[in-house]
C-alpha cells in the first residue's frame, strides 16, 4: 500500500508549479525517489519540502488565502442595487436559480469529464446535434447508473455531488445564518454526508477532519487538489440567500471554501455566489460577472482569465455570426493546460457560456456542456445564475418539466426532496440573514460572559467558567479543562477544551448563542445540544 505522500506527490507537484513555484530541482528528486521505491518517510520528507517551497519572486500574481488579505487586493468596484425584495418575487427567482442548476446538472451529467471532441462524436453519431434536449443514452458508451439522466429517461434529478453540496450549504445556513463558519460547514458534512460521496478536495477534507485536522488546515494537508472545481460547485447557495449583496455571499462563500480550498480554488467559490447574488438585480452578463470579479484579487490567475475570456466574448458577440466555438478555442489555448477538473478553465467556460446564454437559457447550459471538462459543474453553474436572473416561470418547460420538482441527495434526512420546498426554504433563510445583527469587533468575555454558568448538555452537566476560561465536567467530577480559542462575537460563542483520555486528548468545539443570561447551542463533534444559564455574575 502506497502511503498518501507517494500517492499525492505528483498531483503535488503539478500544483506548485502552477502556483508559481521553482520545482525543477525537487522533481528531479521525486522522479528518482519513484523509481528507486523509496521509502515511506523519504516520501514524506519531500512532500513538506515541496509544500515548503516560496512562491517565485518573478511569479506575477498575488494570491492570498485569507479573507481579509482577499478583500485588500480586490479591484474596489461598486456592488449592484439592491434587491427590492417581494416574497413571490424572491421565491420565484430564487426556485428559479435551484431549478435551473439542476436542469443543467441533469444535462451536464452523463458527459461528465468528456473533452469536446468526444461529445460533437458521440452526438453527431446518434443524430443529436445541435444538441437541443437530453444527452441520448447508448449502451456501452455511457454508464447504466447516468442512464437515470439521460433523454426519455429522467424522472427526477438523480443525486450527483452538484446538488448535494447546496443542500449542506442550506442546512448550515438553517443553523448558523450569518454567523456561518468554516467549522459549522465541516460539522454539517461529518453530520449528514457519507465519506465515500465526496471526491478529490472534498473527500481529502473529510479524510482530515477524522485525523483531527479542522479548518483551515483541512484545506491544506495533503491536499494537491486545493484549486480544483470542488469549491466552485458549492457556492451557489449563498448566493441565493444574499439577493443584490454580493460582498456577502463571497464572504460566506469564503467559510464555505477554506475547508478544503486555498488561492484560486477559494475564488472560484466566491466568484459565483457574488455572480448569483448579483443576478437578482442586474440584467447583464457583463454586470453579473463584474460584480463577481469585484469580490477576488484583481492580480490572481482566475481573474485573468475570466477577463481575457469577456474581452473574447465582447469581440466574437460584435462579429456577424457569433459563435461560442470561436471563444472556446481562446480558452483552450490559453487555459487548456490546468486539469479537467480545475478551477480555471471550468469557471472560463462558465463566464462564455453566460455571454452566449445572456438572452436564452437553453443556449447557455448547452454551450457549457458541448465545451467539455467539467460539464455537470458548469451547465450547474451556469444554469443556475440564469435561472435566478430569469425566474423559475421563465425556463423552458422542456428542461425543467422532466424533473418533475424532485432531487435525489445523499445528504442524511434530505434523500427526497421538492425542489421548490428547497427553494421556500432557502427564502425563508434569506429573510431571515437579511435581517440579522452586522459583524461587529469582538468583545472580551468579561463584562456581558461574566460569571458562572450552568450547562446541561448530552454529556451531563457542567459548569462553565468564561472569565476563568474554564470548564468542569460536574457529573464525572472532572475539572477544570482549560478553554482554548475562545470568543465571543455579535452574540456567538465558541470556545474549545480537551479531556485527556490517556493516549489521546479528545477536543470538544462549542458553537452557539449567548443572549443575556443563557446559552444554547451544540457540542462537536456529533452535535451535541447545549442549554445554559447564568448562575452568578462572579466567578
């Protein structure tokens, strides 16, 4: 069995050079290491060396993973109006952008991970270009589990990850709201998601939380698939609930992200909801994406890109006969080195297809598809930005009807949904973020968390110091456990503490509310309820 360095350390390697990386004198070293079956610890070794590595001085992009140092390098443009918000409107529009997501899901599926060339072929063989419904199934060439997707076959919206990752994203909003962090989103996927359903920086996410490893750490270790698509698919959500605030969705979308992206991989998710968000309130593309680029350093490689990608949209669209193909070709050139499932290339296709889907939905979530790579993720994507901008009642009936308002999902509790129930739901929540308390600078946990307080919790009850900065285990007569990371922000407590349990410290994560004098909220992992009250203002 090959240990996980050995295993990643070429994807590694790929990636730090896309990262601006000097790697010629270690991939040296790794090849040789790879043919001589080196040792497990030699692996290793080099793994840290490589992830050790600066960035090259001559590398001309700035590319931070922090939201503050983020929003310092964004290009400062003004966001889009804001949203008049009317409940039928709302959820019309935003039914409109989870039906639209799932429509080009569906349509994207069966093709998943095909180059263009094989799509046009397969296509042009069953008479089914220009491509103006499902992808037809055929025996052999595609497999029987994507049948469920496929023309004269589709019942519902079969469960694929694209839409797992908004439903989690919505049950982490359902708790958490506004106050949504990285670590509310790692406790909802440990929660509600198997392991085996999530993929490249996703499942190695997840592989890291059960060796303790929480955000943003999960992101990085061992992680050479940090900048791939997995975050981009999961933005729409908070999008969704931020109508015409862009600013906000990205932020979210950031909490979102950091579990397991970093750099651009991060800027693909918070390029989209900023895009979603602003699709409630502007009616062109070149707004649209604008207001996305606005949220992501202005000097990183996806920005680059995605406006090399308008200027050729502009330029093909002004000709006589535009053609999406023509753009294509600019993209493949310039970005066809990144791997079919990366950041870059997918979310250029994502921002031609819109150009070229500003006035039709059908044509943009067929465009995204035809262009190959990522093609369930970006028809997602790109599905999903026009049906908000457009509204549920103005898809075509054809890609929309055939669903019949039902997701399949492996999300626990959420295996069988309506879509529109989804799409209430989702409106309910952005009600109720609007509404919510503005970030204000965290206070000390003196003064308004004085005292001692009295927990009832699934583990039995506690006593909680937060002046002290501790905690006693009153039923197992255990105490005190020192509290680390503790704060408190706008009314949202989180502190932790570890109980050494011999060989091991096993660490529990509070999140929750303290209003006045209780507490409510839950333990992780596992979900633990928490319940409390003040008993006395003195420690």
């Amino acid at each position: 069995m090959h240990s996980l360095a050995k295993k990643l350390i070429k994807t590694e390697l790929r990636q730090r050079r896309e990262e601006g990386c000097d790697v010629d004198a270690i991939a040296d070293r790794i090849a040789a290491a790879l043919a001589d079956g080196a040792s497990e610890q030699m692996f290793s070794a080099l793994y840290d060396e490589l992830m050790a590595l600066p960035v090259s001085d001559a590398f001309p992009y700035v590319e931070p993973s922090e939201l503050a140092e983020i929003q310092a390098q964004r290009p400062g443009a003004d966001s889009p109006a804001t949203f008049q918000w009317h409940d039928d409107k709302a959820l019309d529009r935003i039914y409109g952008g989870w039906l639209g997501r799932a429509a080009g899901c569906c349509l994207g599926k069966p093709v998943e991970g095909w180059r263009r060339d094989r799509i046009e072929k397969y296509l042009s063989e069953r008479n089914a270009l220009p491509l103006s419904d499902y992808i037809p199934f055929a025996e052999n060439m595609i497999a029987a589990r994507l049948k469920p997707s496929t023309r004269g076959n589709i019942h519902c919206m079969d469960r694929d990850d694209d839409m797992d990752f908004p439903v989690l994203g919505l049950l982490a909003l359902e708790r958490k709201g506004n106050g949504t962090s990285a670590r509310t989103i790692a406790n909802t996927w440990v929660s509600r998601i198997p392991f085996a359903q999530t993929y490249t920086a996703e499942g190695v996410a997840y592989r890291n939380f059960t060796l303790g490893i929480w955000p943003p750490q999960s992101a990085i270790y061992r992680n050479p698939f940090r900048e791939w698509i997995g975050a981009q698919i999961r933005a729409d959500i908070f999008g969704y609930v931020m109508p015409g605030r862009p600013a906000k969705a990205a932020a979210l979308a950031f909490a979102d992200a950091s579990v397991s992206h970093d750099k651009n991989g991060i800027y693909g998710e918070m390029l989209v909801a900023a895009m979603v968000a602003a699709a409630f309130v502007s009616g062109s593309i070149d707004d649209i994406v604008n207001a996305g680029l606005a949220q992501i350093p202005a000097r990183c490689r996806l920005a680059e890109a995605v406006r090399n990608t308008q200027q050729w949209c502009r330029d093909e669209l002004a000709g006589e006969a535009p053609a999406w193909q023509q753009v294509w070709s600019q993209i493949e050139q310039h970005y066809g080195h990144y791997h079919g499932v990366h950041t870059i290339n997918n979310a250029a296709v994502v921002v031609m297809s819109l150009y070229f889907g500003a006035e039709d939905y059908e044509a943009g979530i067929v465009s995204s598809v035809l262009a190959g790579w990522d093609t369930d993720c970006n028809a997602a994507t790109v599905g999903s930005i026009l049906g908000v901008k457009f509204g549920a009642k103005a898809l075509p009936q054809k890609w929309t009807g055939v669903l019949n308002d039902r997701l399949l999902s492996d999300v626990r509790g959420e295996a069988d949904n309506k879509i529109s129930d989804l799409a209430a739901r989702t409106v309910v929540v952005a009600q109720a973020v609007s509404h919510e308390a503005a970030h204000v600078e965290p206070i000390g946990l003196a003064g308004e968390a004085s005292g001692i307080w009295e927990l009832e919790t699934g583990w039995g009850a506690q006593l909680l110091k937060l002046g002290e900065g501790t905690v006693y285990l009153v039923d197992n007569d255990l105490g005190p456990f020192a509290l680390s990371a503790c704060s408190l922000e706008a009314g949202e407590l989180k502190f932790s503490f570890a109980v050494d349990k011999g060989d091991w410290d096993f660490t529990a994560d509070f999140e929750g509310r303290l209003d006045g004098d209780t507490i409510e909220g839950s333990y992780y992992p596992g979900v633990v309820p928490v319940t409390g009250r003040r008993m006395s203002h003195a420690e």
